[in-house]
C-alpha cells in the first residue's frame, strides 16, 4: 500500500476506535477496544507500525508520523472514558445537601459494662480476678464440688457434653476448685466466664451466658463475713439505700446455702422515691467442707464462702429491661443507649 492509503486507513481506523471507546459501557467492552486497536500483537494501529519497514524510506516518516499521533488520540480516549466509567453515575452521586445520619458512637456492650462495675466494686475490696476452661471434666465440674454424677444436674438433658467426660462448664464454680488446687489460702477470688447449659432461648434464659463466681477461703471466715461483704456490694452496686434480705437455699458446694435478694429507692424525674419489690441477684451461701476436702485444705482449719450471679440479669434488673434476648439480637438503636 502507498502512502496515501496508509494514512487513509489510518484517519478511518481512529474515527472507529474513537467509536467504539466512546459505546464502551463498562472496563470489560473498553479493554477490548483497547486491545483491538492499540495491542502489541494484534492491535490494527500496532500492524500498520509494524509494515513501515515495507515502505519505501521517504514514505515512512509521514506514515509514522500519522500513525503514532492516531495511537495518542486513541490512547486519551481509552483514559478519559476509564476515569469516567470508575466515577458513580448521577444517580448514585450522595447529594450533600442531605441532614448526615451522625457518626455512630462506639461503647461497650450493658453486658461487659455490667462485669466490669461489678468487678470495680469487689476489686476495692481486695479481690484478684481468675479465670478457667470454658471446657471441663466431670469433676471440676460436679464432683470437686460435692456434686454427685447421679444428680440432675449432671444429666445430658441439662449439660452439654463434647467427648467421655469432658463438657462445656455449666457454672463458673469449677474456678473455685482449680484455684484452691493451685493456692494456698488465703483466696479471695473473682472469676467471670461464660457457660452453657441446654436452656431453651426465651425471655429469661439462653443456652450460654456470663456468670461472675466469688470465693473466699482463709482462716476464721463466718457468716458475717459472707453476709457483710455481699451487703456492702449491694450498696455500692445499687445505691446506699438498699436492703439485702438473705433468703436460706440449697447448694451442693455450700452449707449454708442463701438467696440474696435487694430491694432499692427509686428516684423520679420529679423528686419523688419509690420502693422496688425484692430482686434476687445471686445465689451464695458458706463453702461446704467436703469440697474444702477435695482440694486438699484442712476443713478444720479453713472456711469460706462462695457466690454467683449472672450479669446479664444484673443488667437487665438495673436498665429495666423485659426481655433477656434483647442484649444479644444485636440492635443498634438499643445498644446506642449504653454508648458514652
């Protein structure tokens, strides 16, 4: 082809491409186009710079000349239209005139805020934090704590086994047992965990939740130190106008054994108080020697007292919260009440 033909394919071989940049409707159509026209291997601009060699030589410059400022034209357009393929459409474009939404605002979980006031409270008062395995054996579990295995309690209807005799701890009562294998007295321990149990999920249980167990061991421990040290809680926790009534219970690992109820002043908006009816927020009671026995302390030497309490049900005492599912079904509009 002469010189004149070649420029002619040229200037019509741009007038296509700039066509067919300008109907790319997406990345996909406009690299095909670019491959089309200006690809090493098969690009038809490319070819045609390849062919100079068969021209004669005052041929090719003008040639040359053409062919690369059609491949710059083309390679512009192949740029300008990728930058407006990658910007959003009008439709998509956020109108800033718009009211903003705000920020969210992060905060920890009424849970984990719960834990951590009670946690504050009996640090004060001279408690170490524990912790132990979510996953344990029988006998942490039941036996280390005066439980037998024929007890209900220790029934696969109501604990979750995972292989022989290992389970998902259905109390934090095993961290009393490892800790006093582990220390000697005196032990004044506070270990907050979950647990599990086959609970079915309605509006006042879950099948694994937060518990918080307390221990004290040590020589000369009584009762009013277990009823003293509780009560002092409830007032911190609640407010100093509250009553703590201990209600006698039954516990395997303690003897005796206790409810501990409270009743709080409430305060209106307007000034006015009103008395609460009696909550129960924990169960409590005296360490039972035979497990003093089983972690190898002198039950005639040492006492003690143990306790536990559910946080969430702290929580939802304390916020007035009907329903237990509400603190995880994970709603933000209820959980940005707790933020600060």
């Amino acid at each position: 082809m002469s010189e004149v033909d070649l420029i002619g394919e040229l200037k019509s071989l741009e007038a296509e491409a700039l066509q067919a940049v300008a109907n790319a409707a997406d990345e996909d159509a406009l690299e095909h186009a670019r491959v089309t026209y200006l690809g090493r291997s098969e690009g038809r601009i490319s070819a045609i710079l390849r062919g100079l060699g068969k021209l004669s030589p005052d041929e090719r410059p003008a040639v040359g000349q053409e062919a690369n400022r059609v491949k710059g034209v083309v390679g512009e357009a192949i740029e300008l239209r990728s930058q407006a393929l990658a910007r959003p459409s009008a439709a998509f474009v956020e109108d800033l005139t718009l009211p903003s939404r705000g920020a969210w605002q992060g905060g920890l979980h009424p849970i984990t805020q719960a834990i951590d006031e009670i946690w504050g409270i009996f640090r004060d008062l001279g408690f170490s934090r524990a912790r132990g395995p979510e996953a344990d054996t029988e006998w942490y579990n039941f036996e280390a704590l005066n439980t037998p295995l024929d007890h209900p309690a220790a029934d696969e209807q109501d604990t979750l086994y995972l292989v022989d005799s290992v389970l998902l701890r259905s109390h934090t009562s095993p961290v009393q047992a490892r800790t006093m294998e582990a220390y000697e007295p005196p032990i004044r321990i506070l270990a907050p965990g979950w647990v599990y149990r086959r609970d079915t999920y309605d509006a006042t249980h879950t099948p694994a939740f937060m518990q918080i167990e307390g221990l004290v061991v040590d020589e000369g421990i009584t009762f009013v130190d277990f009823k003293a040290t509780l009560a002092e809680f409830a007032r911190r926790y609640w407010g100093p106008g509250t009553q703590v009534r201990f209600r006698p219970s039954f516990f395997p690992f303690t003897e005796p054994s206790a409810e501990v109820d409270v009743k709080r002043v409430l305060t209106r908006p307007d000034g006015s108080q009103e008395e609460t009816d009696w909550l129960e927020i924990m169960g409590a009671g005296m360490v039972d020697p035979a497990v003093l026995d089983n972690v190898g302390y002198d039950s005639e030497r040492y006492t003690g007292f143990a306790f536990g309490m559910g946080p969430a049900r702290i929580a939802k005492l304390k916020h007035g919260v009907d329903d237990l599912r509400t603190f995880f079904e994970n709603d933000m509009r209820f959980l940005a009440q707790f933020a600060s």
